[in-house]
C-alpha cells in the first residue's frame, strides 16, 4: 500500500511541478481534516470507550509516522518508550531530572547528526522528535508534580497541570504518538490531552424523558464556525507564502543584486522574505490547529458574550503577532505552545537566571544550526534594548494620546524591522551566509541595539515607571517566553481574558 500511495503521490508531484515532500505533507494535512471530522462523529467519547479512540489515535498516529519517516521512526519510538521505562524506574526525587536530561541528550544526538550531514527537510523526523521531547518531559514533571509533592509546593499552574495518575502504555503512546499533531505539532499537556479524550469538554444539561425518568444530555461545543475562519486565514497566508517565497527567496538577502540596491528596497526584501518564511510555519500550524479542533482538542472555554474559545492548542494568535509593538509581544504570540513548555519545564523551575537558561534551552531544543545560536542571542539583546526603551523612553508619550498612537506606531515599524532582522539567521542557518548578509549592512541592527543598551544604562528610570514595575512585579509572575501571568484566577484564560467556566 506505500508503494502504491508513493507513486500517486509522485503522479502527483509531477503534473503539479511541485517537489513531492510538499504534495505529501499538503496531502497529510487535508487527510488529517477528513480524519478529525470521523474521529469526532464516528469516536464520540460517549459513543465509544477511551480505550478505543487512544488506540484510534495511536494506531492511525504510527502510520502516518512510519509512511513520512519510514526507518526513522525507530528513533521516534525509542525515545519515548525509553522515556518511559525510566518514569517507572527512576527514584522519583531524581526521576523528572533525569528524562529531561536523557531526552534532551537523545533529541541533540540527532540535530548534531543532520548538522554533520548538512542536511535539513520541511518533513524529517527531528521535527516530531522535538515535539515528543515536549511531551515526554512535561509529563515527567507532571507526574512528579501530581504524585509525589505536595500542593502548596506548587504554583498554580503546576497544580493544575499536576498528573494524579500514571498513565497506562496505551493512554502514553497515544498521547505521544496521536496524528492530531505527530507531524508539526501543536504541543498540548497531558493532563489537556486526557481531559480531550474523556470528552471533558463537553457540555451537559438533564432532561426529562418519555418514561419520566431524568436524562443527562451531551453536547458539543459549536466549532466548525471557528474551523471555517481560520482556514480561510490560513489560506490567504498560503497565498502570501506562495507570492513571497516565488519572489523574495530568503537567500536572495546575500545576493549582488539585492546587496546593491537602495536601503529602502534592502528592508523591503528583507522583510517580505522572512515573513515569506514565517508564513510557512503559520500556515502548517494553522491547518493543524483545524485539525484538532475538528476532532474536539482545543477547547478552552467561553468568552463572554457565550461564544466558544477553541485556542488551548493554538501555535500563533496572527493579528496581535503582525502588530507586536516589541519582542515580548511577539514572543506572547508566535508558537505559543512551545513557549508555555519552556515555562513549564524551565523558567518555574530553576532558582536563578531564568531568562538565559530559559533561552539556552530553546536554543538547544531548536538544535545547533549557527543561525540558531545567532537568533536566540539577538534575542536577547533585543529583549534588553526594548525594555530600556521602555522604562525610560515611553513615560514621555504615554500622557498625550496623539504621542503614545506616534510612540507605538514608532516602536511596531521599529519591531517589525527588528524581528526579521534578528530572524534572518534562523532561515540562512549557515555562519558564512549570515556573516556575509550582516557585514553588507554593517552589523547595523547590532550597533544600534548596544548603543541603547549603552546610553540607556546610564539614564535613570522613571520613579512613574518604577513604581508601575514594582506593582506589576509584585502582582504577577510573568515569564520572557511568553509574557504570561502566572498568577492563579479560575476564571481567566491563558492570554487573561475572562470566560465562562464549563461544567462537566
């Protein structure tokens, strides 16, 4: 049967004259919206025991699996079944210490591997492999949390993410391997994910029946409103991909032609060509997100007017994204999944330097391309320059409103410039391309970047602005990655909005 789906797909690939990697992950992903739609109405969790739909999951997830990857899904299954067997061994102080530790080593063995070979693919197995590491750790410390420390060790959303049960072979292979998200993500909890397949999410209500005797009646959120608005979304960002990739290649940064043209043209393309990139990334996560949705994960509740939220699995909120004012923004809203896995495992866990230790690690888990290294720690200069911005500049615009539309006008252009240009690396990966592009704008950004950093460091903070910051710090615990308070509040959504709690 993979001989015969290979070479249609091949037929394909040719009359379309488009490279066959991009036919079968198009076509996964429209097999994975037909897939959801059965899952949803033909598995109904009322309809079906958990037993079947984790072993649907599975079973449907490790096809897929071995079909993209073929032998490298040995890598994708030795990892988490050895991740396993140490959940079950390991002392339990040390246990969580140590499948981080182990998985991480496993995932680096492997991105060091494809960097000796120079080789990178949009469909590989270290893609997957970076989401079940997600998995694998976060459940190791969900398991610690739930079982062996005690509540008031724990913030709030260690506590609600806490696995009070160790989970069977079965309810973990399906959580590692379930094709809702085995490709491209995106990344949910366990505890999200349990509650996803024991039909949690649904909405109950009682009635009276024909034989007088009371019924409780099941029923699901409404999604396909939802579904429908975000694949046309993410089908006006497949067409800006296919324009801009078409004519803005990323590599064409470094090229004669673009290295001699005008200063203006140079941002123009550099900008349309990494968000030509990112548009690639936006659309694979957005039709993955339908994707779960349409099988029933995802739900997070109502806003206030009823309606429902479906967005607790969601990789980028677009609009606040293309219109971040600064890196912390732009952070809260590009792959939001990865940035509360960072949180998890990480920011809430170490005692001291959070921030660097916090960004090492996605470093690390993105692999070791130079341009990976490059981007992270542009990052975190930005990160810095912003803030002293921030502190010291936009007291003086925040009293007039015509000043505070011209400073966050100022402060979008300049953050948008400053996202692609310290995100260029990330897409060159090579050290010689990305030396080769900063050297023919004179290390710009970087200069500019330091000598913020510089004169602002020897500007006093406004006691305005230090007293907001004490209030803020004093109320909320927020964190680098994803700029989201940790603070507990029953009634709150992951990005602070209100909603109304569901019953179960």
């Amino acid at each position: 049967m993979a001989v015969v789906l290979s070479s249609l797909l091949s037929t394909i690939a040719e009359k379309a004259d488009m490279p066959t990697i991009q036919v079968l992950f198009i076509t996964l992903q429209i097999s994975g919206l037909v897939l959801a739609i059965l899952y949803r109405t033909l598995l109904h969790p009322h309809r079906v025991s958990t037993t079947v739909r984790h072993v649907t999951a599975t079973v449907i997830g490790l096809f897929i699996g071995v079909h993209c990857y073929s032998w490298s899904m040995c890598h994708l299954l030795l990892q988490p079944t050895l991740a396993y067997i140490l959940m079950k061994t390991v002392n339990h102080k040390s246990m969580p210490k140590v499948v981080f530790l182990v998985s991480m080593a496993y995932l680096s063995v492997e991105h060091l591997q494809q960097l000796m070979r120079n080789f990178t693919a949009d469909l590989d197995h270290i893609g997957p492999m970076m989401l079940i590491t997600q998995r694998i750790t976060s459940l190791a410390f969900g398991i610690h949390d739930g079982l062996y420390v005690d509540d008031s060790k724990l913030n709030p959303r260690q506590r609600k993410l806490a696995v009070r049960r160790f989970p069977t072979l079965i309810e973990y292979y399906s959580y590692i391997f379930h094709f809702q998200a085995l490709a491209v993500g995106p990344f949910c909890f366990y505890k999200h994910y349990i509650e996803f397949i024991e039909g949690q999410y649904l909405v109950y209500s009682k009635k009276i029946g024909k034989d007088g005797k009371e019924e409780i009646v099941y029923k699901d959120p409404p999604v396909m409103v939802t579904a429908v608005r975000k694949l046309f979304s993410t089908a006006i960002v497949a067409l800006f991909c296919y324009f801009s990739l078409a004519n803005f290649p990323v590599t064409g940064n470094i090229s004669e032609e673009v290295k001699s043209s005008s200063v203006l043209y140079r941002m123009l393309y550099m900008v349309v060509s990494a968000m030509g990139v990112q548009s690639k990334y936006i659309f694979a996560w957005g039709v993955a997100d339908v994707v779960c949705n349409l099988s029933g994960l995802g739900f997070n509740g109502y806003h206030d007017d009823g309606s429902p939220r479906w967005d607790l699995v969601t990789n980028v909120h677009l609009i606040p994204f293309l219109m971040a004012t600064n890196l912390r923004e732009v952070i809260a809203n590009w792959h939001i999944p990865a940035a509360n896995w960072l949180k998890y495992v990480c920011f809430d866990r170490v005692p001291r330097y959070k921030d660097v230790l916090t960004f090492a690690l996605s470093c690390v888990w993105h692999g070791f391309y130079p341009g990976y290294i490059w981007t992270v720690t542009n990052a975190i200069f930005v990160t810095i320059a912003s803030k002293k911005v921030r502190q010291n500049i936009r007291p003086y615009f925040i009293g007039n409103g015509y000043l505070k539309l011209f400073y966050d006008f100022i402060t979008w252009f300049a953050n948008t410039l400053a996202l692609e240009y310290i995100f260029l690396p990330f897409m060159l990966l090579e050290n010689d391309l990305i030396i080769d592009f900063y050297k023919s704008i004179y290390f710009c950004g970087h200069l500019i970047v330091f000598s913020i950093i510089l004169v602002l460091s020897f500007v006093k903070t406004s006691k305005k602005e230090q007293r907001n910051n004490s209030v803020t710090s004093s109320t909320v615990t927020s964190s680098p990655v994803n700029g989201q308070n940790t603070k507990a509040d029953t009634n709150k959504n992951t990005d602070g909005t209100s909603y109304k709690i569901k019953s179960h």
